[in-house]
C-alpha cells in the first residue's frame, strides 16, 4: 500500500493514500487488519480523502510503517456498516456494568463498597456544586443533591443504584454521538464515481481519481461539485448548505470560489480544481469529525431540556415537605424520585431505536424532528414525474415540422440533453443511442432554464428545448393552427417535448411516463393511514396530467406548475395551518422540498433533491411511504406513553414516600426498575412486519 506521512507525533501518525484509494466499503477491513498487530491501539480511515489515522506504541513506529506497505490494497474485503461496530460496542459496554453492578457488588467486602459509593458519587457531586456557583437549576444539580443527601445519611446502596443509572445514561449519550458523528461523516462522503472534464473545446468523462490539481472540470444544472476551485467561466446558482448551513444559494461566477460538497442549483460553470479529492475542504471536515469533535445530540439535547424543567419543582417539593415535616425520610422519598432520569433516558432510546428500524426498512432519516413532522402530517404533495411515474420515462413519438427528419430532431435533441440529469433528458438521450444517431453537435455553451429547457447556438443558429411554456410563450415561437392539431392528435395523454432551431419550430417528442406500478396502492395506503389531502404537481399540460391523477385515484392536481408555483403552494398549504410532506426527484423540486416540514426524496434523485431533502426513499417503492408514516406514528405514541407512565407511576412513589408507605430505598429501587423497564421497552421495535 503506497501512502504519504502528513502527521507524525511519538505514538501518532495520519497517513495519506489518495482519495479513493481504497472503497468506503473498504474502511472497516483496513481498520481491522492494522488493529490486528499488537502495538496498534486505534485506528480510523476514510476513503473520501485515504486518511487513515493510528495511535500506538511509540516504539513500534517503523514496524508499523512496514506492515501498512505491505498490505495489498485489493485483499481487503468489503465490510459496509460502521454502525454495527458502534451498536456492538455499545452492547458490550452495557454487559460490563451489569457484570459490575449485579456480581462485583455480592463479592466484594462492604468497607470497598461504601469507598466505591463515595468515589463514584464525587464527580456528580461536583458537577453540581459548578451548578450552584453558576446558578443553574439543572439536572446536574438534582443528581448531585441526591447523591449527596444520600452520603450523607449512609445510603450507599442507592448511591451505587443512582451512579450505575446516570452511567447508564452517559454510555447512552456517547452512543448516540458516536451514531451522529457516523452518520454526518457518512453523509459528506460524496459518492461520486466520475465527471466531465473539459480539454480545450472537448469534453470527456473521466474517473474522479484521475483529476488533478489544474485541471478544468464542467459542473451544471444539479450536479454535485467534487472538488474545491476557482471558477474560469460560467455562471451558476450553488447550493452551500453542507459547508455554510446556509439555505440560500450563492452565484459563483468567474474568479468565484467553489467548494467540494456543494451542489449546483442552476447555470452551469468550468473550475480550475485547486484541491484534489483527497485534500477539499470537506475532507477535512471529515478529519476534524475523525478526531473526535464533541457533536451533541439533538434529541438527547431536547430530552435534556424537557428533564432540566422538572428539577426545580424536584427541589423544591423536598424542600417544602422537609420544612413542613422535619422529616429527612420523607425528603429523600422525593429526591430519590427523580422523573428527569427517566424522560433523559427513554426519549433518545426511543428515537435512534426508530430512526435505525427506519434505517432497516429502507429510509435515511436526517433527524428524529423529522420523523414526528411525519406522524403530523395532514397533507401530501407529489411530483409527478419521475416520482408517482416510472423512473425510465420513454420516447414514444418523435415529429418532423419543416427541413429536418425526425432522426435528425432526436439527435439534436439528444445532443442538447446529454449533459443534464433530468429523467426525461436520459429518455431522449437513450433513445437516440437505441438507433445508433451519433448525437454529438458542434454547439456552443448551453444555457439551462431551470425546469423551462436548454438554450444554445447550433451551426449559427439558436436551438432551444423544452416545454411548450418555454419555447412557444417564453421564446415566442410561432405555431400554426395545422401544427396544434398534429400535436393534439398525435401527442394526446402524452408529456411534449418542443424543440425550435433558428426561430421556427421544427419538431416535438412525446415522451410516455406510466405510473410506477405500486402508486395506486400506495395513495389508498396512504389515505388509510389518516393523510386525506393527497396533491399531485407537474410541469405537464392538463391533458396528461389528467390521465395520470385518473389512473392513481387522485383527486387534487395542479398542471403547467413552474417551480416557483411549486414552493409557493407549499407555503400557502402551511399558511392554511397544514403539516406538508412533500416528495420529489427533481432538480425542480427542490425549492418545495426545502419548503415543506418534511421532505422526502426518491433513491434516484438528483444531487440537489437529496441534499435538501430530510428523509431519503432507498427502495424506490411508494407504498413504503405508508410504512414510514405508521413507524413516526407509534414511535411518537410511545413517547407520549412514556411520558404519562413516568409522570403517573413517580407521582406514586412521591405520594406513598411521603405517607411512609415506603422507605427511601424502596422508592430508589422501584424508580430505578421502573426507568430501566420503561427504557428497556422503548428500544423494542415498532413494527413487526411490513404491513
């Protein structure tokens, strides 16, 4: 394996291979085969910059230097899920202090578990005392005064039970930012294999491996930019939201600086790449995300706030009870019942188990927010093509007006297409290449009008195509009487191609897009799951959209819908106090998407759209939209269960403490069961089947 020094401290070293030089699906292998020698203590790599990062034994430097060079890059086997090692770990974890809690404490001599209780309870104790000084009322707080309370009137046997829970607790929030920190790095990943890059007037697509520093690299309309640049021509809307979390996009235009990760929105533009895969920006990210930047998460965070708001009543209710009674017993029957524990722990158990069973069944989730934005939901909004259709639209027709053949309208229209990612683009391109129509035009710079059509100079004449709003109102091109006649008989239930050279029009393609074949099934499946207001939107005239809402059962569609049109029906849908879901695969998509409480995008999507999209369909299927939306709905009915179990059954415990029905140990004990109980059941999956 040929690799380059980057860091070397005595003990720690972050070698460099290249980016790509092994697969994602590689990582894990390497990881193992380097952590197999005896000396390694750590190791962590990623394929997105070939970092990989090791601590050791620092007398073993050259050793290891010699092993890694020995290791044949195409022996190691493909291992694909991070997770599961962090979930096995996590497991393990768990075992250990059950092992501690339940056999050490029957072994070891009463005089080590009391100095156990003393040095376990010090750093809560301690944390709390900050609390004080600083003024917070927190959970820090609460924990430390019962910890203390506890010491101090020689209830070491709860001591030991509160520590072991809040361990529980703190293992739980590790786990969760390790799930997180996996998650955010595997999302940067760019899963790129290649793109086009541009020799003087020529274009060629070449592995992303091979680009070089210097190079000129053409990215347009929905392409993901893979490398860090400076723009030399062009101009282009980019999406910066992976590197800025800013929304809104940024034009670049020539000297403008661009970044890998980003995404563009509109336009089209060449960069000089300065940095190589293996040394962007994002890459770096990744090695800040390696090295262990403290990422907490946001469901642990709101679990957290929701606890935090408990304690002063906590408090203060032990306070009350010991100025009315003078009885210390019964104060600590309230501070040994803490509900804030509980919520602390069985809300976040509760999300990540549903955002990985979501995982399971096909669905990448950005955030358990999203999941209840699902469960609300009233509302549904579809875009038609390439989501509710079949995602390998067709040419059915192809029509001749005036000088040109129809093969020769398929080949420029073919040629115009070639580089943008819409599905109707790769129809019109795979059919000329199914007739053999050798499709490559001397033509200028095309200039791309987002869900409109192209625009470019063909043998000295302007070429435009795109949909009939484009080309006949936009660009005024005239149509005659006989010409709408052909269109209308020839093209009927059919989505139209225009295509106009020089000014005149000079042919149509009609392209057949069917329904996909579950997405009958899946608007009832839907409609059962409580969601009535079911909104189909296209870009397509009211003919074919018409045949398509007929065929799916859908009630409530909008044709001819510019982009624009589309957000802003989701704003006036929110407006109206509806919770939106909208779903999408389209470059022309994504200004709803970003719009709506909860997006989802199709596997198949362009960049953009699952950049912006907050749940990712990987199956394709449609009817699993139903499956998501009965998982959000018993997970958020969990939560709510939990929370009035922990509420009712601690609200007892505080009532029979305060009678002297039970004793503070008892009240401890039956907390803490009831907390690892209700943790316990919160992690047990959701759905049983897939119906």
């Amino acid at each position: 394996m040929k690799f380059k020094i980057v860091h070397d401290t005595p003990g720690r070293i972050r070698l460099r291979c290249g980016g790509y030089y092994f697969d994602k699906n590689q990582e894990k292998s390497l990881e193992k085969t380097i952590l197999s020698e005896h000396y390694v203590d750590s190791v962590k790599a990623k394929s997105v910059n070939g970092g990989i990062l090791i601590t050791y034994q620092s007398d073993y430097r050259q050793e290891l230097l010699n092993y890694i060079k020995g290791i044949k890059q195409n022996q190691l086997a493909a291992v694909e899920d991070e997770s599961e090692d962090i979930q096995a770990d996590f497991k393990n974890e768990i075992i250990k202090m059950l092992i501690k809690r339940f056999v050490l404490r029957r072994i070891l001599p009463y005089p080590v578990r009391v100095a156990m209780a003393y040095f376990k309870a010090f750093p809560y104790v301690k944390k709390a005392v900050g609390s004080v000084l600083n003024l917070r009322a927190d959970v820090a707080l609460l924990d430390g005064v019962a910890l203390g309370t506890a010491l101090s009137r020689g209830m070491y046997s709860e001591v030991n039970s509160i520590t072991f829970l809040l361990g529980v607790s703190e293992l739980l929030e590790e786990y969760t930012r390790k799930r997180t920190k996996n998650a955010l790095a595997d999302s940067l990943a760019m899963k790129i294999d290649t793109v086009w890059k541009k020799n003087g007037e020529n274009e060629e697509q070449v592995p992303i491996s091979t680009v070089k520093e210097g190079d000129f690299v053409v990215f347009r309309d929905g392409a993901m930019i893979t490398f860090d640049g400076v723009v030399v021509s062009g101009q282009a809307s980019v999406n910066e939201a992976s590197m800025t979390g800013e929304s809104v996009a940024a034009v670049k235009d020539k000297d403008s600086t661009v970044y890998a990760g980003t995404v563009v929105e509109a336009g089209n533009i060449v960069i000089k790449v300065s940095a190589a895969a293996d040394n962007t920006r994002i890459s770096n990210i990744i090695e800040m995300i390696e090295n262990g930047e403290s990422m907490k998460a946001g469901v642990q965070s709101r679990a957290e706030k929701i606890a935090d708001g408990f304690v002063p009543y906590s408090l203060g209710l032990a306070l009350l009870v010991y100025l009315t009674t003078r009885n210390v017993v019964k104060a600590m029957s309230v501070l040994m019942v803490d509900y804030s524990c509980a919520i602390k722990l069985s809300t976040p158990i509760s999300i990540i188990s549903a955002m990985r069973e979501a995982s399971s069944r096909g669905f990448v989730v950005k955030g358990g927010r999203y999941l209840e934005s699902v469960s609300h939901a009233d509302t549904i909004v579809f875009d038609k093509t390439g989501t509710l259709t079949n995602s390998c639209p067709t040419v059915e027709k192809v029509l001749s007006f005036g000088e040109y053949t129809s093969d020769e309208i398929l080949k420029i229209a073919a040629c115009l297409e070639e580089h943008f990612p819409h599905s109707v683009a790769k129809a019109i391109v795979k059919a000329a290449k199914s007739k053999q129509l050798d499709h490559e035009e001397e033509h200028a710079e095309v200039e791309y009008v987002v869900a409109h059509g192209i625009a470019t100079m063909l043998h000295g004449k302007r070429a435009i195509i795109g949909s009939e709003h484009f080309v006949l109102e936009d660009e005024n091109i005239p149509i005659t009487d006989e010409q709408k006649s052909v269109i209308e008989n020839e093209c009927e239930g059919f989505s139209v191609i225009y295509l106009a050279i020089g000014g005149v029009l000079s042919g149509v393609i009609c392209i057949s897009d069917p329904p996909r074949s579950e997405a009958h099934e899946a608007i009832q499946l839907l409609r059962e799951s409580g969601i009535d207001n079911i909104i189909m939107l296209t870009g397509d005239h009211e003919g074919a959209a018409k045949r398509t809402a007929d065929m799916l059962g859908i009630d409530n569609f909008r044709a001819q819908v510019l982009p624009e049109d589309k957000a802003t029906i989701i704003e006036e849908l929110k407006n109206e106090g509806r919770t939106v879901i909208m779903v999408g695969d389209g470059i022309n998509d994504s200004p709803a998407l970003a719009l709506s409480d909860v997006s989802i995008a199709m596997k198949d999507s362009a960049d953009l759209a699952r950049e912006v999209a907050d749940v990712t369909l990987l199956s394709g299927d449609l009817r699993d939209l139903a499956l998501l939306r009965k998982l959000s709905s018993r997970l958020f009915r969990r939560i709510k269960r939990n929370y009035t179990f922990i509420m009712a059954f601690n609200s007892l415990l505080i009532l029979l403490g305060l009678k002297g029905t039970i004793t503070p140990s008892a009240s401890s004990l039956l907390h803490n069961s009831s907390t690892m109980l209700i943790s316990a059941n919160s992690m047990r999956p959701l759905l049983k089947d897939k119906n």
